[in-house]
C-alpha cells in the first residue's frame, strides 16, 4: 500500500484527535539541500505530498536517512526552513518518501492556513 493510501485512512477522526497538528494534501514544489550519506552535498528538487504545522511527506530522489538535517525551499514562497528526517520508506517508482519535522515553529511555511493549535493537557 502506498504511504498516501495509509495517510488518508489515518484521517479518520480519531487519528485526528491523536495528531500533534492537522495534515493538508497538497503539492508543493521544493528544493532540498543536505549532505547525503556518502558525506557529499546534496541539492535537488522534490515535492510536498502532505504538510501540517509541524512536518512534511517529502518525495526526493535520493534517500535521506532519519536524523538528517535538511534545508527546505519551498518553491512558490521562496522561503526556506530546517528540517529533520523523522523516517524514510524505500524507493518506489525512482521516488523516495521522507516524513520530516520542522525545527523552528514558522507554521506558515508552506502558505497554508492551518486551525489554531488546542492545547494538550
């Protein structure tokens, strides 16, 4: 099953009520630079799949390990944030899917309007 089929069936409202933040399926070209595993520069294109307030589904070419800090440049804003490899799945379709979280608190990065944030107690 694809890692998008999985995302949209964890939408049901008690995923929901469990998320930190709520998602929005879009797409959002971008640009991310890194250093890959090999130790060497990394800058390529790839896309937003799916983003909340906090994190990101990335698709990169390459496969960015978890822990991996990343720059992100959102395409359409031109603006550019850091970000961390929470988690990759393996290649499909010559597409790597990487879920990412921000490291600043910017949450109009990617120009979406999300709901004010609840509270947890």
């Amino acid at each position: 099953m694809s890692v998008i089929r999985q995302i949209a069936r964890e939408m049901s409202s008690s995923a929901r009520e469990r998320r930190h933040a709520d998602r929005v399926m879009i797409r959002i070209p971008i640009r991310v630079q890194a250093i890959d595993p090999s130790g060497a520069p990394l800058s390529e294109e790839g896309e937003a799949l799916v983003v909340s307030r906090t994190g990101a589904l990335l698709q990169t070419r390459t496969p960015l390990p978890a822990g991996t800090t990343l720059v992100v440049t959102n395409a359409l804003s031109r603006t550019a944030e850091r970000f961390r490899v929470v988690w990759s799945a393996p290649e499909t379709s010559g597409r790597y899917d990487v879920g990412v979280e921000q490291m600043a608190d910017h949450d109009s990065f990617w120009g979406v309007r999300f709901p004010p944030a609840l509270r947890r107690q």
